[in-house]
C-alpha cells in the first residue's frame, strides 16, 4: 500500500483514483518525451488488483484495521 498511500479503511473510488494518477504520471505513452517507466506501470496496476481483494463487495470500501 505503500506506493498508493492509502490507509484502511480505502474505498474503491479513491484506489481507482490514484491509480489514475500515478499511471498519467508513469505512462511512456503519455508522458512527454516517452520519459515513463512502463515497470512501473506494471507495479502499480498489480497493487491496485492486490488492493481491490481487500474491499468488501458489499459495502465497496475496505472496512475498518479493527474487523
């Protein structure tokens, strides 16, 4: 969780969004100059599918560190 920054409990919403951000800001595709780091592109879309295991699909959100 440590290259997203989030802390539990995290929703669903607020991964999506900085796997958004982090890939815009990682894409060789997008970035000016192909200066992305496509490995990195691999590292985070593997986080965000490890983190989306953890929310629950009935509440969308990851519940809380005490459950």
């Amino acid at each position: 969780m440590k290259l997203y920054s989030v802390s539990i409990p995290y929703t669903e919403k607020q991964i999506r969004h900085i796997r958004n951000e982090l890939i815009k800001r990682n894409h060789p595709d997008v970035t000016e100059n192909g200066g992305g780091d496509a490995e990195k592109c691999r590292e985070i879309l593997q986080a965000y599918q490890i983190l989306l295991k953890y929310i629950s699909p009935e509440t969308g959100d990851s519940g809380s560190e005490n459950s």
